[in-house]
C-alpha cells in the first residue's frame, strides 16, 4: 500500500513537473510507469522508516547469528575439554600405575651367591646357610644374651649366613660400614625390612674378627605376619648396598 500511494505521488509530481520544464522530453504512459516506479523504490529505500526497519531485521539477523556461533563454540568447547579431561585422567591412572607396580626383579637360587662379591670384599666369603621360622631367637636359655621375640600375630624368619676368612691372615669382618639394605619377601608379599637387633650376631651390625681359614654365623631377622611352615610357599632375601644388590631365593 505504501509503495503504491507513493507511485501515485510520483506521477502527479511528473505531470505538475511537466508543464514547469521547457525541455522535458515526451514519454509514453508505459515509461511514465516505470519511472514512477523507479521514484518510489528511491523513496522508500532513503525513508527513515524504511532504514530502521532494514536495520532492525539486520540487527535481529546478526544477533541470532551470534547466538548459534555462541552456542556452538560452547558445545564445541565442553566436547574438547571433556575429551581432554578423559585424556589427563587416564594419563594419571596409567601413571599411578606404572609407579605402584612392583618393577621387574632378577631372582637367583640363594645357594649360588657369595654375597661377599656383592659387598666388594676380597677376604672372606659369605653364603647362605639356612632358615628357620620361629616366635623367638634364640631359643631356651639364653644366659645373659640378648634375644629377640616376635610380636604379637608375628612370626619371625631367621637368616642363617656363614662368614669365612679366605685370606691368610687374621681379619676382622666389617659389615656395619657397608650400611646394608636387608628384607624378606614371604609368599610373594611386601617386603619386610630386617630387624636391627642387639644380637652380638646381627648380620646388619656385623663387626668380628675372624682367625684365618674359620668360620663365624651370623643371622638376619625379620619380623612377619603370622605363619607356618606348611603355610610358606616362598620366601625371598633381598640385599642392597650403595653401588650394588641381589636378590636370591631361600624356599
């Protein structure tokens, strides 16, 4: 309707206009159409209401553009960072686990180390003998010696080890200066930290002489939870000094 009353205007204007100009040229009814069709597109196009209306459906148009852009950033975003939060998780779980599994061990027959050559030391030769389980050492009287007893729902293992003087003087046995790591593994459990005890005889704390071409015993004790014998399917000793280790199976 607008554009129609507006293409009436036009054309009265052409016709008054008509008579005012000397040198208007003669048009047919059709061209005097058009043109009064092209005036009013004109009009309506630099009409104050026409541009405001132009540019609130722009407005409109952009605003809801941005909205979907907006919308879809954000989807796009919580899929990345849910998929970067899976990612960083299972990083840490296969992490955690990497650092809490038992790392992979070397495990020699017991009966076939000198556990001298483990210490760096050329004088003597020291081997495994055997091992006994029991809730004190040593058993019976004991005189005025010091003994060791387990605690309560405890079992100790007692590590027999046999010191012999190979050179062909007098020496004296120092085991205390190698500061030694020492602990025993039963039934494919946690390794048990050996004992520092007050036995004269504590293998840890070892410090004797020995005459030449003899032999001293010396014991490792380990404190462990309750059992048996029958009950031991395995039982590992693990030895460690600052520049080397072993570790050999008793059972």
């Amino acid at each position: 309707m607008k554009k129609g009353k507006l293409i009436s205007m036009v054309a009265i204007a052409a016709g008054l206009l008509t008579g005012c100009v000397d040198q208007m040229p003669e048009m047919t009814e059709e061209q005097s159409a058009l043109i009064a069709e092209y005036a009013a597109d004109v009009l309506l196009k630099y009409s104050p209401n026409y541009v405001y209306k132009v540019a609130d459906e722009e407005v409109l148009l952009e605003k809801e553009m941005v909205e979907m852009t907006t919308e879809e950033m954000t989807e796009n975003n919580a899929e990345e960072q849910t998929k970067e939060t899976v990612e960083v998780v299972e990083a840490e779980v296969v992490s955690t686990v990497e650092e809490e599994a038992e790392p992979t061990e070397d495990v020699i027959d017991v009966t076939e180390v000198d556990f001298a050559e483990i210490f760096a030391m050329d004088d003597v030769e020291i081997r495994y003998e055997d091992m006994e389980i029991c809730s004190a050492y040593p058993q019976g009287d004991v005189g005025t010696g010091f003994s060791v007893s387990a605690s309560e729902g405890k079992t100790l293992v007692i590590v027999h080890m046999l010191i012999k003087n190979i050179s062909e003087a007098v020496i004296t046995c120092d085991l205390f200066e190698k500061d030694l790591d020492v602990s025993v593994n039963v039934n494919d459990g946690n390794y048990k930290k050996a004992s520092n005890t007050l036995l004269v005889n504590d293998f840890i704390t070892y410090m004797e002489e020995i005459p030449v071409g003899e032999s001293k015993e010396a014991v490792i004790v380990a404190e462990v939870n309750k059992i048996t014998e029958e009950e031991m399917n395995s039982c590992l000793l693990r030895i460690t000094t600052k520049d080397a280790g072993v570790t050999a199976k008793m059972k």
